[in-house]
C-alpha cells in the first residue's frame, strides 16, 4: 500500500432538485510507474491507482481507469445532476491491494 494515502471529496452540502452540481476528488498517493530503478539498479514495483468510481445514491454517476502515465495526487472534478438527498460515495482502487472510499452527505430540496 502507498505510504501517503489521503482523500478528499468536495461537493456542495445543499442543491436544489435538477441543479448540475460539481464533484470534486483528490487522493494523495505516491504514484510509482514500475519504469523507473533504484540507485541499486532494481526495478520499483508499480503502484499507481487503477480506478476511480463515484456513486451517489448506489447509483454511478462517474468511472475513470487510471494508467502508467497518470501524475501523483490526481485531480478529478466534474459534473452531475441533484436528483435527491442522500450520499455520494468516490471510491480509488489500486495496485497492492489499495483501496481508499471517501463520502460526503448532500441535501437536496
């Protein structure tokens, strides 16, 4: 598992039914390609996060598959419609067993 293995989901806390919203996630890993070497010439393993999925309500609304070449700390933000009070629930798999969920509860009126 990384050594650094933090998250964080923003979305807002209150909408109105039928408003786009904007979810934004953040997982701190120490993103390693398995292409680079130690100083004494041995492979590092790769381990990076493979997936990330968001559900809201049991419901996907996001899925991303992450590869290689993906940065450290990845970033993602993007939009989804408020359909009803409840949960959003962002979820990061990856290599090594990884697995990090991260919610955040939204009020819908």
């Amino acid at each position: 598992m990384s050594k650094t293995s933090r998250t964080g989901v923003a979305a807002p806390a209150q909408a109105k039914q039928g408003a786009i919203i904007e979810i934004r996630a953040i997982a701190q890993h120490d993103m390693e390609t398995g292409f680079r070497y130690s100083e004494d010439g041995k492979r590092i393993p790769r381990d990076i996060i493979r997936t990330f999925t968001c559900l809201y309500n049991g419901e996907e609304v996001f899925k991303s598959d992450f590869y290689p070449g993906i940065g450290a700390n990845p970033l993602i933000i993007f939009n989804t419609i408020a359909v009803a009070s409840g949960t959003i629930e962002c979820r990061w798999v990856g290599d090594d067993g990884y697995e990090a969920i991260n919610q955040v509860k939204i009020t819908v009126s």
